[in-house]
C-alpha cells in the first residue's frame, strides 16, 4: 500500500476512534441529560448509529486533515513517518 494512502487511512481511523469516545463519554456522562434521552428512546439503536455516525466521521476528517496540513512537505522527512 503506498504510504501517503496508509497516512490517511491510519489517522482517519484514529479520528473516528476519538470521536466515538467521545460520543460514548456524552452518553455515559449524561451531558445536558442527552444520555437519558438517547437510552431512553424507543429507537435506542438508531439513535447510538446516528451519534457514532455523525461523531466518528466528524472527527475522523478533523485529525485526517489536520494530520494532511501538519505533513512535512519535503520527500525525506514524510519518508520518516
């Protein structure tokens, strides 16, 4: 695989990874009651599915992006990734 699509791929991972702790912490930590409300829902699954959804591809893109504009520009030090 070349190395700038395993860049990618790797921190967009780690993006969505962040995002759904953190989505599992508004959940578990009950911020403004949204905990109650979404595991008191009728629809619990879909509502988890919409959360990791939206949180994981919001986050994933962040650190992808962030990691693409913090890349070095010269070809021997993205070589040292």
């Amino acid at each position: 695989m070349p190395k700038l699509i395993r860049f990618v791929l790797i921190n967009s991972a780690l993006g969505v990874l962040i995002g759904w702790l953190v989505a599992a912490a508004v959940v578990y930590f009950n911020i403004n009651g949204f905990g109650d409300l979404v595991l008191g829902s009728s629809s619990r699954i879909a509502a988890i599915f919409i959360l990791l959804v939206s949180f994981g591809s919001t986050f994933g893109f962040a650190v992808m992006a962030t990691a693409v504009m913090l890349m070095p520009v010269d070809k021997d030090e993205f070589d040292k990734l």
